[in-house]
C-alpha cells in the first residue's frame, strides 16, 4: 500500500478506513503490514491497524507480546527512532523512486512490441502484468521457450487463487503472464526484458 508512485493525494484510502465504525464488535478490517519490503528485507517487524477494541484485545491478552517471548525488541526501537527522525520515510521514497524507474523502463521497452498488451501500467509494486495474443494458444509452451533462452516470467494461472484445474480459470487467464520489475538492477532489467520481446518474436514469427 505505502509502496507506490502516485500523484500526491490520490494513494488510495487504508483497508481500516472501511471498518463499519468504532466499536463495532463483530467486524471490521484488520490490515497487517511489515517494514520487510518498505524498509530493509531482514527487518522482520510490522503493524497492525484495526479498531481500537481489536487491537487492546491483541495488545492485552497474547502471551508473547506480553512476555517479549516472541517479539523482536530491538529491531522494534531501531524502526521507532527511524521513523522519529524520518529516516524510514526516506528509504521508503528511494525505493519507490526506484521502482517507479524501473517500471517505466520494463513498458517501454514491452510497448514495442503491440501484440504484448500492458493489462495496467503500475503505480505501486513489484509487478507487471501483460497479455499475450490469443492466437498463441496459452503461455505455458512460450515460457518453456523463454526459459531455454535465458528469460522468464510468472504464468498468470499461477496468481489464481482458485483451483488450477478450474477449465474457466486457465482459458482466461491463460494467455497472462506477470513480470517482476524490482528484483534486478537496471542494466540487467533492460537485457531481460529486450530477450523476453526478442523470444516473443522468435516463438510466433519463426
């Protein structure tokens, strides 16, 4: 939710901000995060947001927050006095500066071939999702392909949530693939990208 890129204002309103109101006792959104992908990969330290009643339930009556059996205490008061001095909001804004670089240079160079479709240019994340022709007849022998080049990416039946058997799940999301932006560098992002449209080209073309 914090990770992304647009415009001052139009981030969209917090999960908790759809709870049905204070001290409402039988539902209500609960949203757990973590600094580990807004701050530094082995910071294993979050936050809960909920209504007030859930959260002096959780604060008041788990053994291992009350104990400090579980918790990680000095890894908690490194991330308070970084956000006191805004250190953490600083990491944060590089990494979406990053990322939003990234981004923008994996469509480019995916924009240059038009049968590849961008389903949505993201404003926040780590991936890109992409539609490839139906005339191709599914992504799972294409990734085959890539694979054997040097190249991948996520099938798109993979970011199901139903079953993978679901006939009407594969025939629609069968020709998607999703592709991760943050994970290499930039030179490395744009060497990847240019093979996977270089595949494509080879795979349908011949």
């Amino acid at each position: 939710h914090l990770l992304d890129w647009t415009k001052k204002g139009d981030r969209p309103a917090r999960i908790v901000n759809y709870n049905s109101g204070a001290g409402c006792n039988l539902s209500g959104c609960v949203s757990v995060s973590s600094f580990t992908k807004i701050f530094s990969p082995g910071v294993r330290c979050g936050w809960i947001e909920a209504e007030d009643h859930i959260i002096q339930t959780v604060s008041s009556s788990v053994g291992y927050i009350r104990s400090q059996g579980g918790t990680s205490p000095v890894i908690g008061s490194v991330l308070a006095l970084g956000l006191a001095n805004k250190t953490v909001d600083r990491v944060l804004q590089r990494y979406c500066d990053l990322y939003k670089h990234r981004c923008e240079l994996l469509c480019q160079i995916i924009e240059q071939e038009p049968r590849i479709q961008i389903v949505l240019q993201p404003t926040g994340g780590y991936f890109l999702w992409i539609r490839f022709p139906e005339t191709m007849g599914g992504s799972t022998q294409f990734l085959s392909y890539c694979t054997e080049k040097g190249v991948s990416f996520l099938l798109g039946t993979r970011c199901d949530a139903c079953d993978t058997s679901d006939q009407a799940s594969a025939s629609f999301l069968g020709n998607y693939g999703r592709l991760c932006f943050v994970e290499m560098d930039e030179r490395r992002l744009k060497d990847a990208a240019e093979l996977l449209v270089e595949s494509f080209h080879m795979f349908i073309d011949g």
